[in-house]
C-alpha cells in the first residue's frame, strides 16, 4: 500500500491559506526546510529528508505538513512505529480535512502492514470521517476487517488449542503426579512390607537364637542332672554293692562258724579234755579277730570315724 504524498505547491498553499486566515505570515525558513526536504525525498535521500523535516518541526512544532511528510519519510527508513505516531500527530494539528484524512490513511496501511488490523480498522474509519468519498479508504477498510475478522477466529482457534493443550498438559502432569504418588506408596507399601518381613525374620532369629539358648541351657541342666544322676545311682550301686559284699562275707564268716563248730562239736568228742581246751582258745582268739576285721571294714565303708564310747 503505497502512501500518498502530498505535493509541496498545494501544501504551501493550505499553510499560507490558514495563516492568512490567521492573520499571520508563513514561516519562510520553515517553508525552506520542507521543500528541501521534499527534494531529497524524490531523490530517496531519505535520510536527509528526515533531518530537514525535523529542523523544520523543531521551529515549528504544530506545522502539520512537516509532521506528516516526516512520517512518509519514516515509512521509507522502516520506522513504521514512529511513522504512525507522526501520522496521528499531523491529523491532529492539521486544519483541512483532507491533510486529515490523508495521515490517517497511511496510519492505517502502517497498522495493516504490522498486522495491527484493529488499528487499521480505526485508521480507515477515520480517514473516511474526513473524507467519505475516498474508495482507496473504503476498500482498505474492508480488507481490514476481513483480515481482523480472520485474526480474531484463528486467535480464537489458538487460545482453544492453547486452553486444551494447557488442559492435557494438567491432566498429563496430574495423571504423572498420581502415578508418582501411586508408585511412592506402592515403594512405601514394599518398604513397609519389607521391614515387617525384616522383623519377623530378625523376630524369628531371635527366637530361634533363644530357643537354641534355651535348648542348649536346659540339655546342659538336664545332661548335668543325668550325670549328678548317674553319679548318685553309680555311688548308691557301688555302696549297696560294698554293703552286700560285706553282708555276704559276713554271712560266710557266720556260716563258717558255725561249720567249724559243728565240726569242733564233733571233734570234741573225739579228743581230749585238753585238746578240746585249746581248739576253743584258738577259735575264740579267731573270732575276735574276725570281728574286728569287720568292725574296721564297715567303718571305712561308711566314711566316718566312730567315737568311742567311754564305759566310765
């Protein structure tokens, strides 16, 4: 969208016209420094356009045709931002209907051309304001709309597809976060599991331990009572069987005594009075001693010294 440009003749002749009707001559240097500025224009030496128009504005700062020609200016040194705010400034300060609508047209092709298509509705309607007859205006206007009506829909379709993408991605971080609490607790239920099955394996150890302690205390109590046992019944056998060797000789003893006196009875009569005297000497000498052999055997059996008792 090619900007109009507004031909210096007829813009010294609006300016002269308006400080006529003010009562006020036209700034020459101002004058000066705007055609100079228009030549370098059409030279595309635009960056000395730009200077001369802004000197002229620094004289001057209302002067409507050096605001607009400056953003026309800035258009071509791709200052679209300050171009528009140049355009806005010269509709303002600007007197003639069509100088505002010509500065709000191209502030409409700076926003069209940045994609700012409400902007650019604006713009147009403006300049359509001014000058309702302008077609370039109306069909601008209309492109405008279509395309903000396109804008509007697919931004409308985007923020659908951010919402729902927004939406999943919830959903997907929630559903990660319940896997993540779901796979904690199964590791805290395994945990769990895992030292229960910890204890009642240290438990069962430990009961085992004990046990075998246990165990092993009572067989050494019991092995220490069957050997205290055995030692009793070993010692009760070996005393019962002193006390009945000792009753047997002592039985023997009593039966050979009687033999011998049975056989010295039988003798007796068969010897004489004195053979008969000294066989009874000599048993009795043997008796004694048979006695007090087993007087001291039983004493030494019983492992205690008897006192004797005094006869006095």
């Amino acid at each position: 969208m090619k900007p109009y440009i507004i031909i210096i003749l007829s813009l010294i002749s609006i300016v002269n016209g308006q400080a006529q009707q003010n009562g006020q001559k036209p700034d020459k240097a101002v004058e000066k420094l705007i055609n100079k500025g228009l030549h370098a224009y059409d030279k595309a030496e635009y960056r000395e356009a730009e200077l001369d128009f802004r000197k002229a504005l620094a004289k001057d700062p209302v002067n409507a045709v050096a605001s607009y020609n400056l953003g026309l200016t800035q258009t071509e040194l791709d200052k679209n931002l300050e171009a528009a705010h140049y355009f806005e400034k010269a509709a303002k300060q600007a007197d003639d209907s069509m100088l505002k609508s010509k500065a709000y047209f191209n502030q409409g092709n700076v926003w069209y051309n940045k994609k700012k298509y409400d902007k650019a509705v604006e713009a147009y309607k403006n300049a359509l304001r001014q000058n309702p007859s302008d077609e370039e205006a109306r069909y601008n206007l209309a492109l405008a709309q279509q395309k903000l009506k396109q804008q509007q829909k697919k931004n409308k379709q985007n923020q659908k597809k951010n919402n729902k993408n927004k939406q999943n991605k919830q959903n997907k971080n929630q559903q990660n976060k319940d896997q993540k609490n779901k796979k904690d607790q199964n590791k805290q239920g395994q945990n769990k599991k895992d030292q229960q099955k910890n204890q009642n394996g240290q438990d069962k150890k430990d009961q085992n331990k004990q046990n075998k302690k246990d165990q092993n205390k009572k067989s050494k109590g019991d092995k220490k009572k069957d050997q205290n046992q055995q030692n009793k019944q070993d010692k009760n056998q070996k005393n019962q069987g002193k006390q009945d060797q000792q009753k047997q000789k002592q039985q023997g003893g009593q039966k050979g005594q009687k033999q011998q006196e049975k056989q010295g009875q039988k003798r007796k009569a068969q010897l004489t009075p004195q053979q008969v005297k000294q066989i009874l000497v000599a048993l009795k000498n043997k008796e004694q001693k048979t006695q007090k052999k087993i007087k001291a055997k039983v004493l030494k059996g019983s492992g205690k010294k008897r006192k004797q008792d005094k006869d006095w």
